[in-house]
C-alpha cells in the first residue's frame, strides 16, 4: 500500500490562507512528505492541530483529524494513540499553543513517551491575533503588548524537552526542505514521543525571526561533530544560546514508548454488543 | 427493639477507621442483612475526627437516621461529635487505658463498656489490631456470630498471610470474650441473620463498574476528592478487558485525552468534580461541536471554589445544564441511588455514542462514598445491552461521501445524527474542528451553514427526547395531594422518610428524577398537586427554579447545604413543617 501513497494524497482540497511566503507551507509540505515516505495513508493518520496558525494544518492536509481548544492538542494526541496504537498520530501547534498556555501538556507528554509526534511550527509571534509576543520571542523584541520586548528570557523548549526526559529532540527550519522532511521522517519512525520543533518564519509580524536570519546563523549538525545518542553533545548544543542547529540533537535509542510498555496494541474501538462475558465476575468481587 | 441496628467507630484521621468499618459492614453483609453505611471525614490524612456508620436490618436499608445505638470511640471527641444521636441503652465502647480516654465520662443513662483495646491487641499479636478487639467487643454486644467476622477477615487481610489472618481473629475472639466475662449485662441487642447474599458497594465503584459493563476501555482523569474512588476502581480492572487508565497532568488533559480516545473509536470517560469541571468546560464545548460521544462524570461535593471537599452538596446542577461559553447541546444525566449509578452509567455511554453528544454523568458525595447492599442480580450483566448508532464501515461509506468522495461527519440528517467513522476505517479520513464547520468538518462562516449545523446539533437533543426513556422513579401514594420531588441521591432518605409520614398520618407522593436535562415534563403532576415541595442539597434551590420554569407554578423548597446529608428522620419533620405554612399565595 504504501508504494502507491504519494504526498499529495495528504492535501486537502481547501487552499491554504497563510501569508503567501509563510513558513507553515514548507512545515507542512514536509510533514506530508514524510508521513508518505514513512508509508501511511491518511484513512490510517490522525493529526491533531492546535490553535494559532498553525492550527490551520488540520485543515489543508487530508487525514482524519482534530482541530482542538487552545493549548490542548497533545493530550487529546495521546488519548487517540493509546485507544488505537494502530493509527499514525501527529500533532501540530505552535509556539504559543506549545510552550506557553500548553506548556504544562509539552512536559508530560515528553516524559509520557507516547511513540507519536510533535512538530512545533515555531515562529517566535503571535500571528493569528496580529503580533505579541510569543513565549519563544527574544528578549528585547517589540511589539504591540511588549513595546519594549518582553524583558524576559524566551523560553528554550529543547531544554525543556531534555530535562523532561525526551527521547527524540530536533529542530528543523522550514525553508530547508529535504533536511526538515527527514527529521520529521526520523520523528515518526522513532520509537517513542518524536518532537521537532521547526524554525517556521512569520513574513508579516516578525521582522527580527526571518529566512535571512536562519539562513545565516543556522548550523547543520549532521555537518558537525555531533552525536545525537551522547547526552552530553545533546546538552551542549542546546544550552549553545549563540546558535541557531538544525537536525537531529538527541535521541535515546534504546527508548522504549508507554503504549508499548503498557502492552497496548489493539484499538480500543472494538467492543462486544453486552458487557463481557465474565463480567459477572465483577459484581461477585463485592461479596 | 427497632429493627435496625446504627453503629459507628469514630476517632482520629489515621485510625484505621474507615477500614474497621468496612470490615464490619461486609461482615453483615456477609451474614445475610443489608447495610448502608456512611462516613463523617475531614479532607486530611492525619488528624481531626472522622466516623465510619453502619445502618443495619433484615430489611432494605435506604437512608442514615439520627439514632446511634453502639459507638466504637477510640477518642472522647467521637462521643461529644455524637452525643445528639446517642440515646438511653446506648452502647460505648472504649479503652479507658488510652491516655485521651482517661476521663471519659460515659453519659447518664448509656452504658460504657471500658475494654482495654491496646492491651488485648498485643496479647493477639500486636496494638494495631486494637479496632479488631472491639470489633469483636461489638459481635458480642449485638449477639452476632463471630464467625460472619471471621469471614470479612480473611476478605481483608487474606493477602497478607494466614498467620495475620489468623491473629485478627484472635483479637476479634479476645474483645468478645472480655465483654462475655468482665460485663455481667444482657444487651438489648439482637442481630439476626440470614442466608441471603448480597454485595457491599459504594456509587463511585457501581459507576466504574458500568463503564466496564459498558465497553468503556479508556479513562482518564486527575484525582480529586470524591470521584477518585471512580478511577481506583476502574485501575487494574479495564486492562482484563483490553482497556486503559490514565492518571493525566490535569483535569484539561484529562478530558482532552478521553476526547481523542473517543475520536480513536472508544467508549472513554473521565470522572471529577466541582473544581474539575470548571476546568474541563471549554473543552466539554469543543466535545459538543465536534459531534464526539464522551461521558464526564460529576461526583459533587461542596462548593464554590476548594469549598468542603469532603462534604455533600448537590451545587453543580446549573453549571452542567448550562456551563460553558455559547449553546451546548448535552445530556445530564443523574441516577438517584447506587444501583443506579451502575444502569445510568451504561445509559451515558449508549445515549453518548447515539447521539454523539457529551453526557454529564452526575453523582453526588453520599453516593459516591455510601456503600449499600443489594442482591447481586441487581446488576445483572445480562441485561447490559450496548447501543453504537451510526457507526460507518468500509462496506456502507459510499452513502456519506459527497460527489468528491469525501465522507461528511455533520451531515445534516434528519434526525440530527450524522453517520460516523473511526480512523482506520478507509474512505473515511476527515477532520473536525470547534470552529463552526460544515458537513466536511472544515471551518465555515457562511450564515446558511452555521444555522443548519445549529439546529442539526440541537435536533439530535429533540430526537433523544422523543425516542428515549426519560421517566420518573415515583413512590408514596400516587392519589396524595402532597407532591414531593427530588433529584440524586435524597432519594434514600426520602423514601425512609415517607415511612415516617405515613405513621404520623401524612401521605406523600414522591417523584424522584433521574434525569435532569432533558427531563420529564411534571407540569399534570404538579398542577394534580396542592403542595408541591422540592428537595434537594443546595443553598438556592436550584432544581426548584427548573420546576418552576417548567411548570410555571411556585413550589416550596427544602434545602440543606451545611454539608451533611439529609437524614430520614430530619426529612420527614422538614416535609411536616412545610405542609404547616400556607400555600405561597398568587402573585398579585
């Protein structure tokens, strides 16, 4: 089945509304891309947006799907994993739905290790509301609720993920296409919560984040001397606050998922006509 | 000789309390009498006093009452805490080596029986099982065998080993004898028993228990005082059957991670409270929008904010008839005893998965933490019969996509309800979403959709209503002028309640409702009726205001909300006092 699947059977038929040059379309081109390549058809995906612009995805690409409440979309991407570990289950937001009113869900999703995926389409603003400040917004940058910058540091969500006990850590930058497609690809063929967090440039609120900027300062990691299953490499390319890297940081291979740890493998879909044959049993417990 | 029996144990928060009592209550159980038993906490671990009650009898056992016939008190508070229930020929036993007991002095007219707990406890095996010596003490003041003790025992502490098993026995044997040969008294107590078997359970453990009768194989939730004992319950049991619990980071996650089980295909629940709901309702919308069965059970306790966390209100009821922002079609749902915890609960899950709709199971604290026996059959998994709706496969999809072969999850039918894939199923990949959508599920803002996907959503509420059961329970004499309703869990106490009346020559009518949205339409009961009265555990009179709305008729109101259930006996003098005061007059 999978050599039939092409990346365009994921797109929908709705024309994406994001800014022309937006970095969503390459995030999500790539997405796409890599669930295809990965051999999954959209009657067995599930993909679960968040809200912001990036919530849109759910929209634009053709899977089964949810488009959630704000903040929320990791949770409601595990309960569909664990109730059916059959189904290929990705999840999409932003950085605002991610790191800041869903920052509690990131956490415990990492150490959940549920083996699903996470692409984080991080663009340091608030767009959908027409430029805030973001969680992962720098310091001193301006906008129309922080005129004077946020005047705190952003938040670093590699670390995060590090110290949350993550198994699959990488970043990618939209515009990079083979490169983002394959760390996505590795994300959903790890074993594990598989979290990639995307440089995904916002061309109309955030003059500061640009391609140029990526462009420049980013550094390829399969190009260095770095090896994602050592910890510590881990560590020191994501406490490097002078870099921008891309690829593949860290990832424990000898992860093994919750759903596969707490024997889940067959949906939870199918259930007999009456309660279960035993189930008499139950009421007897209580003598 | 009434012919129950009311016992209690009382001390401090860590005193095994609740667990002597428990053994105590399946002991009865076990020798063939019903049991209803309930239980006086502070939300601590330690410290502060807490009770553990049983009301006994050969007959069926509905209510607490304010009458105390034996008391169990490892401390002097206990006696002072239930100095108003204890009566002449009251049984206290007590340690009167325990250096808190050492002045106790037992009230005129009650008989104190100093038992030294601690001492004959460590001539068993050791000080902890002193509850167990009185335990023992109280088989022989009530003339119960001790051999239905002996049982219950083994029930207990079977996993830790025969020679444990054994030593409680023993401290059972130790306090019985003590009581035989030190008190020359001939009790005025007689617990007769029979051969019927019966099971001990509580309304938290028949709601899990229908879950799992149901086909609920997911559950996730966050722990709070009193529907934890839904989530413990379910722990370990749902994975026989394939299924899963999860303790979630939160009440948001919680019911996000049951909202995406349910959109993998399963029958999935999350259980809370007061505070939990709060948090869930912006999602329990999104629930709605997106057309996903999903049953939120309500177990209420004292509000608002942290309020009494371990004390009884029924405060919830127009935070889930209309909690959450916009018009949200749902289903409440709220079974009145702890039989009915089991049926609604299987009720929730098939009108849930009809109608995809959320329902709000809604329970109360009494339910939740009262156990009660009843005759296994009452929840004969037989009957158990499981309704999936519009489920769509492989073989009938064609029917629901449109020209481009797109399936259509809000179609608009007829009825309201849309067919339904689950992920996996080909042909049937769509999306959903809490933005207005239209049949594909995709975002819209066109006027004429927005009002046919409105009005499809809200006429699957209007199909539920004419095709399902939504009857009241009714007791009393049906042809009584006086017409008493009530939801949740007063209905014990008020069926006890109109045994009382009906001895002072007051007969009553009694509509009990299980259902609070939709609802059954009381207007010709009403209207048939000279006093109407509403009962119910909250300050405001909440379900009241709903009688009167639907009925267009003043109704007089009995509230309590200090926290504590009504009482058979105390209901009764509530209802006779209401009778006494005139018949509110029409407004002018």
């Amino acid at each position: 089945m999978s050599s039939e699947i092409r990346f365009t059977d994921f797109k929908s038929d709705k024309q994406p509304t994001w800014c022309p040059g937006c970095g969503d379309f390459g995030t999500m081109n790539g997405m796409m891309k890599a669930l295809a390549n990965t051999g999954n058809s959209p009657d067995d995906t599930f993909v679960v947006a968040g809200i912001g612009c990036s919530g849109k995805i759910g929209t634009y690409m053709h899977s089964y799907a949810l488009h959630g409440v704000h903040g929320r979309a990791l949770p409601v991407g595990i309960g569909t994993k664990l109730a059916n570990p059959n189904l290929e289950v990705m999840v999409a937001g932003g950085d605002g739905d991610g790191y800041s009113i869903g920052a509690g869900h990131f956490i415990h999703a990492v150490r959940r290790n549920v083996d699903m995926t996470y692409v984080v389409m991080d663009n340091r603003i608030y767009g959908l509301t027409k430029g805030q400040a973001s969680p992962t917004s720098r310091e001193e940058f301006e906008t129309a609720t922080t005129p004077e910058g946020p005047k705190q540091p952003p938040v670093n969500p590699l670390a995060l993920a590090l110290a949350a006990g993550g198994t699959f850590i990488a970043q990618s930058f939209s515009s990079d296409s083979q490169r983002h497609t394959e760390i996505v690809k590795q994300a959903i063929e790890h074993d594990g919560f598989g979290f990639v967090n995307v440089y995904s440039p916002c061309v109309t609120f955030n003059d500061v984040d640009t391609y140029d900027y990526f462009r420049d300062t980013i550094v390829d990691l399969s190009e260095a001397d770095h090896d994602p299953t050592d910890y510590d490499d881990a560590k020191s390319a994501i406490l490097d606050a002078d870099k921008e890297y891309q690829g593949v940081i860290y990832q424990d291979e000898g992860s093994v998922p919750f759903d596969e740890r707490e024997g889940l493998t067959d949906s939870m879909a199918d259930i007999p006509e009456g309660a279960p044959e035993d189930a008499m049993d139950l009421v007897r417990e209580f003598y | 000789m009434p012919a129950d029996l009311n016992w209690a144990i009382g001390g401090e928060a860590g005193d095994g309390i609740d667990s002597t009592g428990k053994i105590f209550a399946q002991a009865l159980s076990r020798a063939g009498r019903h049991v209803f038993t309930s239980k006086d906490f502070a939300s601590r671990i330690r410290g502060g006093y807490t009770a553990y009650k049983v009301r006994t009898s050969v007959d069926r056992v509905e209510s607490v009452v304010d009458r105390l016939d034996i008391l169990i008190a490892l401390t002097e508070r206990t006696i002072d805490e239930n100095m108003n229930e204890l009566h002449e020929g009251s049984v206290i036993i007590y340690d009167g080596e325990r250096t808190t007991m050492q002045d106790v002095e037992v009230p005129e007219g009650m008989i104190g029986l100093d038992v030294p707990l601690k001492s004959l406890a460590e001539d068993a095996g050791g000080a902890i099982m002193r509850n167990i010596v009185a335990l023992g003490a109280a088989c022989e003041v009530t003339n119960f065998p001790i051999a239905n003790l002996d049982e219950s025992l083994e029930k207990r502490f079977k996993d830790k080993g025969q020679a444990i098993v054994e030593n409680n026995k023993k401290a059972a044997r130790l306090g019985q004898d003590y009581v035989q040969e030190e008190f020359d008294h001939d009790f005025d107590y007689d617990v007769e028993t029979t051969d019927n078997d019966y099971v001990l359970l509580n309304g938290d453990e028949a709601i899990g228990m229908g879950a799992i009768a149901a086909g609920c194989r997911f559950y996730s939730g966050y722990p709070i005082t009193p529907a934890t004992d839904v989530m413990e319950y379910l722990t370990g049991r749902i994975d026989r059957y394939g299924g899963k619990v999860v303790q979630a980071e939160d009440e948001l996650a919680a019911i996000n991670m049951a909202l995406g089980a349910a959109r993998a295909g399963a029958r999935a629940m999350t259980a809370t409270s007061g505070p939990g709901i709060d948090l869930m309702t912006e999602t329990f919308g999104l629930v709605a929008t997106s057309e996903t069965p999903l049953v939120i059970c309500d177990v209420m306790r004292s509000g608002p904010s942290t309020g009494m966390p371990t004390k009884q209100e029924q405060g919830d009821l127009n935070q889930l008839l209309y909690g959450g922002h916009g018009e949200i079609p749902r289903f409440v749902v709220a079974p009145t005893n702890i039989s009915e915890c089991f049926w609604k609960t299987v009720e929730a899950f098939n009108l849930a998965e009809k109608y995809q709709t959320p329902v709000y199971l809604v329970a109360d604290l009494s339910l939740a933490v009262t156990e009660q026996t009843f005759p296994p059959e009452t929840f004969d998994m037989d009957e158990v019969e499981i309704e999936r709706g519009k489920i769509v496969d492989e073989n009938d999809i064609d029917a629901w996509q449109n020209e481009k072969g797109q399936f259509q999850p809000h179609f608009p039918t007829a009825d309201g309800v849309s067919p339904r894939t689950l992920p996996g199923v080909e042909g049937g990949a769509h999306m959903t979403t809490g933005l207005e959508h239209d049949e594909l599920g995709r975002r819209t803002e066109d006027t004429d959709v927005r009002i046919e996907q409105v009005d499809k959503r809200e006429r699957k509420v209007d199909t539920a209503r004419d095709e399902e059961d939504w009857s009241y329970r009714e007791f009393g004499d049906p042809d009584s002028d006086t017409l008493v309703l009530s939801w949740g869990s007063n209905e014990g106490a008020m069926r006890e309640a109109l045994e009382f009346l009906e001895g002072e020559g007051t007969d009553v009518r009694f509509i009990s409702v299980p259902y609070i949205f939709p609802r059954p339409d009381l207007s010709e009961e009403i209207e048939a009726a000279d006093d109407v009265i509403v009962v119910e555990c909250n300050a405001t009179g909440q379900f009241a205001d709903l009688i009167e709305h639907d009925s267009l008729t003043r109704v007089k109101r009995v509230n309590k909300y200090n926290g504590v259930r009504f009482k058979a006996d105390e209901l009764a003098e509530e209802i006779e006092d209401k009778l006494a005061e005139p018949t509110e007059v029409e407004a002018e």
